[in-house]
C-alpha cells in the first residue's frame, strides 16, 4: 500500500504545473468600467479554488524582471519613463491603456513570473507553467505600452529563455487580437517563430497573411488572420494544416502560449465564436506537440479575455489540461 502511494507521488511530480497569480496583479487599477480590470483575476481565482488540482500546483517565488531582463526587448528609455510617471498616480499611455501607482511593479511582477516560471521548470521542479498576469502583454511595442499592455511578458521570457539555452523558442498566440509587439521582437529573427491566430481585420490593424518576417526571419512569423465568426471547427483545420505542421518544421526548445480566451463565443470585445472547449482542445494539441519535441515544455501566459464566466471556465480548462 506504502508502496502504491510513492509511485503515484512520483507520477504527480513529473506531471506538475509551474503557476504565479500575485496579489500585486489586483493592484494594477484600470478602474472598474475597462473591460481589463482586476475582476478578471478574481473570477479566474475563484473557479480555480473549486478545482482539486489548483492548491497542488507549484508556486514558485516570483521575482519582478530586472531592468536588464526588460531591456532585452524595451527601450531603456520606456522603462525609466514609466517607472517615473507611475510616481505621479493614475493616468493613461494611451485612450485603452490606464496605469495606476502601483502599475510598474504589477509589470515588472507579470514580465518576472515567466522568467520564475522558466526557472522553476528549468530545475526540473515543474514540466510546464502558467502566468495568470496583469497587465497583459502582447500589444507591447518595444518603446511603447499599447492595448492594455504595459511590458511585453511573452517577449522577455523568450529572450530569457534563449540567454538560458534554449535557441528555438514558438511562440503560438491564439488571443482574438493580432499579438502586434510580439511579432515586431521577433520579426528579423530566426530563433524564435511566432505564429498568431486573429480575428482579421480588427484591432490593432496588424497581422496580415503577407508578413513573413523580415531579413534572416522571412519565414519564421506566421499570421493566420481569420474572418468574425469563426468557430472551433475553424481554429482546429489551422492546427492542422498550419500549425502544427510548422512546429514539427521548427523543432522548438520550448513553446510559449499567448493565451487570450477573448476569442470566446461569449466575450464582449472579440467576434469569434469559439466554446470553452476549444480552449482545452488547443491545448491538448500543443502540449501533445511539446512532450513530442522538446519534453513537454510550455509555458502561457494570460493576455485577453473580458466576459468574467467564460474568462475563468477557459482558463480551468486550458490549465487542467496542462497540469494532467
Ligand atoms: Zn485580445
């Protein structure tokens, strides 16, 4: 019976999911009438607690990125500026993007959670990992915050990724928005591929079929822009025909998710038509994809997603996936 028992603990080990959801995330204040605001992570919270897995995730101590770690993908210049202006209190980047004082430490905690993540997984602690963060990250341009996205979370955990070894990095972005500032990272560069799926045309404008890559990256950004409407049968042909096909191509060392679930049927901002189910269908697809190429290793990251019922269900099903 003993012996049963450490055969199963051992089983659970090798399956275990790296997580940060950081208090300081409910400090990022957007006010209560933008459609990112704190609510997304309490509804999130709330259906996660309800689960049997949730509490035997791994928590690892998450440090916030350094001004170094950043820098890898931001302009100097954007730091400083935005660590200053957060000092003065609330305002806005821009009409979508609001930060209030305690803004800059919430981004340096999203940006450092991927990196904590990364480090947990690197220890052989954890096989894969989420980073249920505010604010979100894909919108962010190198020297400027856009689209509710203060760093560009994703981003800087690649480049960390890559300094610790890992040269191939996918970065697969399924949020119903074109991932703008992680394309534009990346768009020379031949190490990291970044494939997005996107309601097209829609904000921000980006994320034509056309753009490639550029230089020694031709090749290595795929956009896959698809009209309102498309359902979980659409977004299933892509992974077939596109995605994974690519991936087997590439041969990651590790696969980061831009997870936005705002592609949802019944979010508010995007027009798609995808169920809950879809979400826990593209990962079971990717994480099959990972334990084939580069022993399991994902790690995703939450962007959008602003109905609070379907934000929290798709999150449940995308991690319970993940964590087996
Ligand atoms: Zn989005």
């Amino acid at each position: 019976m003993s012996k049963r028992v450490i055969i199963d603990e051992g089983y659970c080990q090798k399956m275990i999911t790296s997580l940060a959801l950081l208090d300081e995330f409910w400090e990022h204040d957007t006010g209560s009438g933008h459609p990112e605001n704190k609510n997304r992570l309490t509804s999130i919270k709330g259906k996660l607690e309800k689960t049997g897995y949730f509490r035997n995730l791994l928590r690892p101590e998450i440090i916030p990125a350094s001004d170094e770690q950043i820098s890898a993908i931001h302009d100097p210049d954007y730091i400083k500026e935005f660590r200053q202006i957060v000092q003065n209190g609330e305002g806005f980047f821009d009409m979508d993007t609001p930060y209030s004082s305690k803004s800059f430490l919430a981004a340096t905690l999203a940006a450092g959670s991927g990196i904590s993540i990364s480090d947990s997984i690197i220890r052989g602690d954890a096989k894969n990992g989420m980073a249920i963060v505010r604010p979100p990250g894909h919108h962010a341009e190198k020297s400027h915050a856009m689209g509710f996205c203060l760093f560009n979370n994703i981003a800087i955990t690649a480049k960390y990724l890559q300094n610790r070894g890992f040269k191939k990095i996918l970065i697969l972005d399924w949020d119903v928005h074109h991932g703008n500032g992680t394309e534009h990272s990346f768009y020379d560069d031949d190490s990291v591929y970044f494939i997005s799926i996107h309601q097209y045309p829609f904000y921000p404008g980006t994320g034509h079929s056309d753009d490639r890559g550029d230089g020694k990256g031709k090749g290595f950004n795929l956009n896959l822009p698809m009209p309102r409407g498309s359902d979980d049968a659409d977004y299933l042909n892509l992974f077939d025909k596109f995605i994974l096909p690519e991936t087997d191509k590439f041969h990651p060392d590790f696969i980061l998710i831009s997870a936005g679930f705002d592609a949802h049927e019944r979010d508010p901002l995007g027009g798609m038509d995808l169920s809950t189910h879809a979400f826990e269908k593209f990962t079971v697809i990717m994480k099959k994809k990972a334990e084939e190429l580069c022993q399991g290793r994902i790690i995703s990251f939450l962007e959008g997603g602003y109905d609070l019922h379907a934000l929290a269900d798709s999150v449940e099903a995308h991690l319970a996936v993940l964590s087996g």
